[in-house]
C-alpha cells in the first residue's frame, strides 16, 4: 500500500486506517520515494513504538522513514526532537522547567491579550474575513514570539518561514532557504540576548546554561528554532480546524457558545478528532522488538499513524463521532514517550483561551463558504486549512 494514503472525507483520516486496524494493525506501506516501512495504527502498538528505547529518533539512523527526501548529516544542534536519550534527555531537562503549570499561568494574561487583540482585528471587518489569516496564524506566533523574546515585528517572517519548512510539497531549495533564513534570524537574536538578557526564555537559559558552559550558542540558536516551529504550526492549524469542524457540525458550536464550562473538555476531543500531526511519525528500529505480532529487525522504519490511534474503537466508543462530553484525555495527538509534546500545555491554554474568546464574544460566527469549498492542506505534515472565511453575526452587546 501506498503512503500517504487518501482522504475521502476532510473531517476524517483515510479511511484505510479503520480497514488496517481492523485486519493488519502493523503493515508495510511504500513511500514516494520507494522506501518500505512498518505502519502502525492501533494505539496499544503505537505507544510500543514511541515509548520503547528500541526505536530511534535521530533521521540519520538507517532504515528511517523518508517521508521526503531526509537531509544529510547529524540533525543541528540543539533539535532535540531529533536525538535519542541521553542526549535528547539533558536539553529536555534544560526546558521543563519553561513549561510548567507555574509558567503556564503566568503566560495567561499574555495569551489572553494576544486572543483580545486578533480579536479586534476579527470583528473589525464588515463583511466575510478569514478568521485562519488574522486569528488562528497570528495567536499562536505571536505567543511564541512573547515566550521567546522574539519582536513582534518579525511575526510574519516566522509565519511564512515555518510553513514552507513544513510543506511535503515544497521543494528541496526552498525548504533549504526558509531554514537557513530562520537559522540566521535565530542567531541574531540570541547574540542579542547573550548581550543584553531580558525576561524571556532565550534570555534565561542564556544566563543559566550558556553562561555556564551547559549550552552552546549554536545549540540555544537550534532550542530556539524547534520551539518556533513546533509550536506555531501546529496550534494555528489545530484552530482553525477546530472552529471549521464546530461551525459545520452547527449543534456543537451552540452547545460550546451554551456552556463555556464544556471548553476545556471539548478542547481534547477536538485534539484527538483531528490529531493534526498527520504525516509521521517517524522511528527507525534500533534493535530487534515484535509490535502487534510483527518482528521489526534494526535497520528498519517505522510510521506511526496518530490520527489512526486516535480513531482507535479499542480505546474510544464511536470514535468517529466528535461528542464534546467524552472522557477524551487518552488521545495521543500530542504524541507519548520521551518525546512527548513539550508544548502540550502551552498548546491546550491557547486553545482553551481561543475558544472561550470566540464563543462568548462571537456566538454568531458563520462560514462564509460551503464547507465543501474550504481548502484542506492535505499534503503538509500538520493537516490543517489554508483559510476560513467567516462572518460575524449577532456580536454579543450588540
Ligand atoms: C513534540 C504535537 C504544540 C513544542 C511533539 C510531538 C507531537 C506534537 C505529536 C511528538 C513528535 C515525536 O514524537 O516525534 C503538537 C500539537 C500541538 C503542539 C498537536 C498543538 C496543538 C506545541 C507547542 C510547542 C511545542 C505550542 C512549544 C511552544 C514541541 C517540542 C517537541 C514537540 C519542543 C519535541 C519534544 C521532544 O522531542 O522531547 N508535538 N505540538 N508543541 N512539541 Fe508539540
């Protein structure tokens, strides 16, 4: 079978992920470019692949997936998304301490801002407007930007670079562009805070793993760099596809607009309905280990199929229906193991505030297109939508 695999319908993965579940959980699937991995969809089997030291997830390792061609030589410094224990573990450790509960409340008050401003913008227009341009891209870039001390001004240079480096359809020249142009942003900006720290993430490791020797420039220019690609793309896609499947399903954005109580709840079934990491993710066998009946050998590749774990009917009844009042909190949208989302908090207070925002101040948000004209970006490696036009009716004091 061939990777990756259609969609028949937008709101849902491809429909041979339930067949695959149901009579071959682990397979083998053909890439593009002709290499044969395993292909796991169940999600007992998947969190065997990402919690097991038996997979690697450095893309030099032999047998991992090119999902498109992989660039040559050891990943940069400071990627850690790309390392394996123990070196993936000491620039983890390094971060923890930036996403925690404590951090994540003293941020509220910069997310809430952030949401009040785009939301201006939003209801400023008369008329339809496209609520992906000036709400779910600019909310979370320019809450990234506030955690890294990143100026405001530069937001759009971080939109347009982030999603050329994620487009599987962008070429090899262009990718190389986008990268070296964030890289050398990047490195200013450290330079900068190395000079003259201010109250930012960047500023504090500058003083307190940099400074001590624990980091190198290059390493903090790389932390940097995953931080904002890994947070911006993927939590602007997931609001903008979680207002397009609440407006086209109407009776659950009322129930929300009804009960804002439901939010934080409904913010994890909207998780795991749409699981947005689509294509991935990616491991190589590093030493021999049998996942659902299967014997994966080293050398090998593995693709775990989250938005397939996260259909799984083992783990949720009905899974294909979104019910706003189910126990969702078992989705692995956010992926399981060592790499589990650092994010995933700060992911969850956008969300939570950006929904909120918009079902109380805006009840009256409509599409302004047939859903069935909306355009799905089903090529990128975070699914998600390249526009939302809306209109805004019955605005609340009005
Ligand atoms: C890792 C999803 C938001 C930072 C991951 C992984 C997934 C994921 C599936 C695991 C990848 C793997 O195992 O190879 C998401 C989704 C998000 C989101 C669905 C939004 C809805 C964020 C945000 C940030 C962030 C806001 C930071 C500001 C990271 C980092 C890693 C990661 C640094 C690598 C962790 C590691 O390797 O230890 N994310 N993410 N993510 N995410 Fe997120």
């Amino acid at each position: 079978m061939d990777y990756p695999m259609r969609r028949d319908d937008p709101f849902h993965p491809p429909p041979d992920y339930a067949r695959l579940r149901a009579e071959l959980p682990v397979s083998r699937v053909r890439l593009r470019t002709g290499q044969r991995v395993w292909f796991v969809t169940r999600q007992a089997d998947a969190k065997v692949v990402l919690g097991d030291p038996a997979f690697s997830s450095v893309p030099s390792a032999p047998g991992y997936p090119a999902i498109r061609p992989l660039p040559e030589g050891p990943p940069p410094p400071g990627v850690f998304l790309a390392m394996d224990p123990p070196e993936h573990t000491r620039f983890r450790r390094m971060l923890t301490g930036e996403f925690t509960v404590k951090r994540m409340a003293a941020l509220r008050p910069v997310i809430d801002e952030v949401i009040a401003d785009c939301l201006a913008e939003l209801t400023a227009v008369d008329g339809p407007v496209d609520l992906v341009e000036v709400f779910a891209r600019p909310v979370p870039s320019l809450v990234i930007c506030e955690l890294l001390g990143v100026p405001r001004s530069d937001r759009e240079f971080f939109n347009e670079r982030s999603q050329v480096q994620l487009d599987r359809a962008a070429s090899a020249s262009a990718v190389a562009q986008a990268v070296e142009e964030l890289r050398v942003y990047l490195d200013g900006l450290v330079r900068s805070k190395t000079a003259d720290p201010g109250d930012d993430l960047l500023s504090r490791l500058v003083v307190q793993r940099l400074r001590t020797g624990e980091l190198t420039h290059e390493e903090l220019v790389g932390i940097a760099r995953l931080l904002l690609v890994a947070g911006h793309e993927t939590t602007a896609n997931m609001i903008g596809l979680s207002v397009l499947t609440l407006l086209a399903q109407r009776s659950r954005w009322e129930e929300l607009c009804a009960d804002p109580g439901l939010v934080p709840g409904a913010v994890e079934e909207l998780l795991r309905f749409s699981s947005v990491v689509q294509q991935g993710v990616a491991r190589a066998v590093v030493a021999e280990i049998s996942v659902g009946g299967q014997r994966m050998r080293p050398g090998e590749g593995v693709l775990v199929a989250l938005a397939s774990a996260d259909r799984d009917e083992r783990v949720f009844a009905d899974p294909d229906t979104l019910d706003l009042r189910r126990p969702a909190g078992r989705h692995i949208a956010f992926g399981f193991g060592v790499h589990q989302c650092l994010g995933q908090m700060l992911a969850r207070a956008e969300l939570v505030a950006a929904l909120t925002a918009l079902t109380r101040s805006v009840p009256g948000l409509r599409l302004a297109i047939d859903p069935a004209d909306v355009e799905f970006r089903p090529d990128m490696a975070v699914y998600g939508i390249s526009a939302l036009p809306v209109t805004i009716t019955a605005r609340v004091g009005e």
